[in-house]
C-alpha cells in the first residue's frame, strides 16, 4: 500500500525504518523479541485492521478519526479506572513490527473490563481517536477473548539514554531497561507521582564541564495515572521519601509519549535501592571553629508572605530549621533568605535557642541590610567565638541584598578571621530583554557586577583588619564554572567546594533533574591553609518538594521535625583550625 499523507507518513516510516536498522546493525541495542502471529491463537471474528495501519506506521496512511475498526491484540498494561489512565495498552505483531496503542475505555461495562487482564489476547470493536495528536482507540463497543495460553510479549530490552527517533519508535510497547536507572529528579512526585530518571545523577553543565553528560535526556517514571495530588504519593520508602541518587534496575512497563515527555507506566513492583540515603548528623568538630551558610528559604515572621502562609506551616518551618541548625553544630551562622526586619532575625535566633538549647547571637551595629525582602545575617555562638567588630556592609548600590561581614577570633585565642555572607541575584523573574539567559541563567551580567563589587569589599575588608583571613559564605545563585565564581577565584579566593569534595558531591541544589552547588564557601589564601574538613550536608536537595514546609501536602500532622527538607538548598560547613 502506497503512503498517501506525505510528511507524517514518511515521518512515522522513517522512525520506524531507523529502528530497525540499528537493530541489525547492533548499536549497543539487545535483540528485539516480536510476538510471532502464528502463535496467536483463533479470535471470533476477523479483525478488519492492524495497530500499524490505525496508527499510520511504515507506508499506511493512518487511519481518519472515527473510523470503525475491529482489531486484535496482547493486553500488554491494564490501567483501567478514573484514578488511573481510564483505558489500556494493546500490542501486536504486524509486518512492520511489534506496534502497540492505548485504548482509552473510560466506561467500559464491569463484564468487558473483566476480560482486560495483561497477557489476554482480546479483540475489540472501537473507533480509531487521537488525543493530543497521538493516535489512540475509543469508544470500545465490543470486547471478546481470543484462545491461546494468554501470554504477555517479551518486553524489549532498551539501554539508556536513547536518542528521541529511538523512543518514538518504541512508543506504547512493553520494554524493559537493560542497565540500573538513576531517580535524577523528584520535584513532581507529589503533584503528579513522577520521578526524572537517567542512566546517573544528571549535573547543570555549567557546574563543572567534566560531569556533563553527552546525553542530559531524562525519562519520566509515571504512576499509571495522569491525575494530580495522587494520594498516596507513590514510590516512597519507609522513612516517606524517595531521594535524587535512589536507584532501580529491571524497569518494565509501557513506554509512551505524553503533555511533551517520554514516561513509562510500570506494569511491575518497582523496585528501589537508597544508593543515596539520607545523611546522619555531622560530626563534632574536634578542635576546630566550624562556620556554615545556610538558605533558609524566606524565613517570614509575616505570615503570607515570601514565607509561611499561616501560624501552623511556621511552626512546620520553626522545627525543621533547629532540627537543621543543631545537626550543623556550627559555631558562625551565614543565614540568607531571612525577611528583612530585625525583629524576624531576632525570633529566629530566639526559636532556636528556645527548640535546641543553643544560644545564637546576632553581630551588632548599624548596617542597613538593603531594600530586598529578605536579607543576609551573621549569629554566633558566643561560648565558643568572640566577635571583634560590629557588622560591615557592602555600600556599592549593584545589590539590593547586600553582602554583610564581621570578624571573629575563638574564645581560646588564635588569630582573627573574618566571615562575609553574600546573597546573589537569581536567576529567576527573567526581563524578555537585557540580561537574558545565555547559558548560566539570565541576570547574569547582574551576578557578575555582584562578584566583582564583592570582591573590592573583601580587598577593602583586608586592607583595615590588616591581614587576608577572609571567608565567603553563602547562595551565590552561580555555578561552579559560571562567570561570578570565576571572578571571584581570579581575585585570589579559593573554591573550597572545588577545591575539597569530588565532582559528584559538587551539589547543594537540584533544579529539573540537574545538580550543582549554588551555596559556596570560598576563602582567601591564608584563611585556606587553616581549612581543616568541608562538608555538604545533603539534607534537602535530594528530598521531594511535598516534605517543605510550605507545601499543601505536609500538614502539621504529616511533618516531621527533622532536617529533611528544612530548605531547598544544603548547607555548607567550613571546619577551620591553626597550629
């Protein structure tokens, strides 16, 4: 038969020819198993139609909505019910290959739905459809069983990634994946019950070159529903999270195209492994001064606003940040993202103490903390460091939330240092001109006068404390490899997150299924030879956004007072120590 509808024909052949030859040319790909037709056994009547003509693959013509068809096939997934996807998947062997469709049979009669059971070769009386410009059946009239033993196809082995004329090839077919898989992303996991899987742990090209995959596609593991606030969230572990890092090998399921990505619905138990469980408390730091930063993702006494909405979700957050601040132990506080009032600082310091026993103090003096809504700040211990001066401030008028600094010397003596806490422009509320994204988010030009008034700050912190121990702390909203941090190490500063950890520790941040760390510690050469240990505690990038504070799905009742998901962002800990 002769293609009569131009370029998709000639699109959906093309895929399909592509296919198969790398299929016989090897390609790193595994065999291809089709459901032989001689297998099938007897249906009650003659099927008027194959998958391949309906869905116009190879050199048919699909076919018009609303045709009348019978048709034949493997139920391959059932996920029938309004809370799932209201139909099925049918698979069959065709001249072109194995070709599978979804039958969308959202009222289909208890009797026929019975007959729907994965493995059961049926045959059905519909009209061909499309949703969303994807063919499908409906308006199922008539189902009846075919003899035979009832036997699902073998999946197809797939590796990962492939590329997308591999994936719409293959799509509504029962795979399997030959290689473990890497939950990279979980961000929709309770909006949607979906986790971004890759072949590993996808980083932000921009964090450090050498991590970047030639290959940043993700998959998308469904639920088996397309329905929002599933209830319960799906595919969680015992503790009632599902981290970024899990992994799961012998993926099997139907692969098909929808609302713009490729997902798989499993149609087995998946079965995780916590390759990346999460992080016991830090150790004590013996013999050191320990100074972490740490986002506390708009800490709001103002109910309503960039914070909490009420009284109980800041009580969820109260918790949550003292569970945090007391598995830091740290001795200085680089705090962003408080609300700009001192009376919020002043509570924050007051709930800690009240929720862990540790006594935080705020540096005094006079600086004014910029026109943002939310602000920096510094709070110390004072049974364990003394502070020497009251607060410093950035005056250059590039930031609205401007950099904050004070030195500090050890109650037990040794030399002073001095702490800087920034907080730069995000990369965010993008202008539809000017400082657009060109590859390291846009308001970069802004982040990079950030960095370079910055680093004036810190010479001129230098030249009146009369020596170079300094340290910056805080969310730079800029990558590793991105201009501001590499303005800053070209003025003398020392990238200890670069400089300590592996390239795959590299991150404090999550955003669409890539890491990297947004929170820095850099520090000038002097104060870098006293840098005994840096850590990342990893307590909330790779926690799903449904355990915050601030969301619906975390009641009061639900939340647990720990660390997990305090924030968006890691903190990050200097351990420093003289001889």
């Amino acid at each position: 038969m002769k293609c009569v509808t131009g370029a998709l024909c000639r699109g959906r052949a093309g895929r399909y020819k592509t296919f198969a030859r790398r299929l016989a040319q090897g390609a790193g790909w595994l065999a291809l198993v089709s459901l032989a037709s001689s297998a099938m056994a007897s249906c009650p009547g003659e099927s008027s139609s194959d998958l391949a003509r309906i869905k116009g693959v190879g050199e048919h013509a699909a076919l018009a909505t609303g045709s009348d068809v019978t048709i034949d096939g493997i139920v391959t997934g059932e996920f029938l019910g309004r809370e799932r996807l209201s139909g099925f998947y049918l698979q069959q062997a065709t001249e072109q290959g194995p070709v599978g469709i979804f039958v969308y049979a959202p009222e289909l009669a208890e009797h026929k739905a019975a007959q729907v059971i994965p493995g059961q070769h049926l045959q059905l009386q519909a009209q061909a459809g499309s949703f969303r410009d994807r063919p499908q059946l409906r308006r199922v009239s008539h189902v009846a069983t075919c003899g035979g033993a009832g036997e699902l196809p073998e999946p197809m082995v797939l590796p990962w990634p492939l590329d997308e004329t591999s994936l719409a090839a293959v799509e509504d077919l029962l795979v399997t994946f030959s290689a473990p898989l890497t939950v990279t992303g979980n961000y929709e996991l309770a909006r949607y019950g979906t986790l971004q899987l890759s072949g590993q742990r996808l980083f932000r090209p921009t964090n450090m070159a050498s991590l970047v995959s030639p290959n940043q596609a993700t998959l998308l593991l469904d639920d088996g529903s397309y329905r929002t606030d599933p209830v319960p969230v799906p595919y969680l572990d015992e503790y009632g999270t599902r981290r970024v890092g899990s992994t799961l090998n012998g993926l099997t399921g139907v692969l098909t195209h929808a609302f713009g990505d490729y997902r798989l619905h499993p149609t087995e138990a998946v079965t995780f492994t916590n390759s990346n469980p999460r992080p016991v408390p830090l150790d004590a730091p013996e013999g050191a001064l320990r100074a972490a930063t740490f986002n506390v993702e708009n800490y709001f006494i103002t109910l309503g606003e960039r914070g909490a909405a009420n009284a109980e979700a800041l009580e969820r957050q109260r918790a949550k940040l003292a569970a945090t601040v007391e598995g830091l132990d740290a001795d200085i506080l680089a705090l962003v993202e408080v609300e700009n009032r001192l009376e919020a600082l002043a509570d924050l310091a007051e709930q800690l103490h009240q929720r862990t026993g540790i006594r935080y103090q705020t540096v005094g003096g006079q600086a004014r903390r910029g026109t943002d809504a939310i602000t920096v700040a510094l709070l110390y211990r004072p049974d364990r460091v003394e502070v020497l001066s009251d607060l410093y401030m950035d005056r250059d008028d590039v930031h609205d939330r401007p950099p904050l600094a004070a030195f500090f010397r050890s109650v037990q003596g040794g030399p002073a240092f001095g702490v800087v806490t920034a907080h730069f422009k995000a990369k965010s509320g993008c202008p539809a001109q000017g400082d657009v994204d060109r590859g390291q988010g846009c308001w970069n030009q802004r982040r990079v006068a950030q960095a370079e008034a910055t680093s004036r700050f810190l010479a001129s912190l230098a030249d009146e404390a009369g020596h170079e121990r300094l340290l910056l702390l805080g969310d730079l909203n800029a990558y590793g490899a991105e201009d501001p941090i590499r303005i800053l190490v070209h003025a003398g500063m020392n990238d200890l997150i670069a400089r300590d950890l592996p390239p795959e520790r590299r991150y404090t941040y999550v955003f669409r299924g890539e890491s990297g760390y947004l929170d820095h510690a850099l520090a000038s050469a002097e104060l870098a030879a006293a840098v005994q240990q840096v850590h990342l505690w990893p307590v909330n990038a790779d926690e799903p956004r449904f355990l915050s504070y601030d969301s619906p799905a975390n009641t009061r009742e639900q939340s647990q007072p720990d660390p997990f998901r305090s924030s968006d962002h890691d903190p990050v800990v200097v351990d420093l120590a003289w001889p």
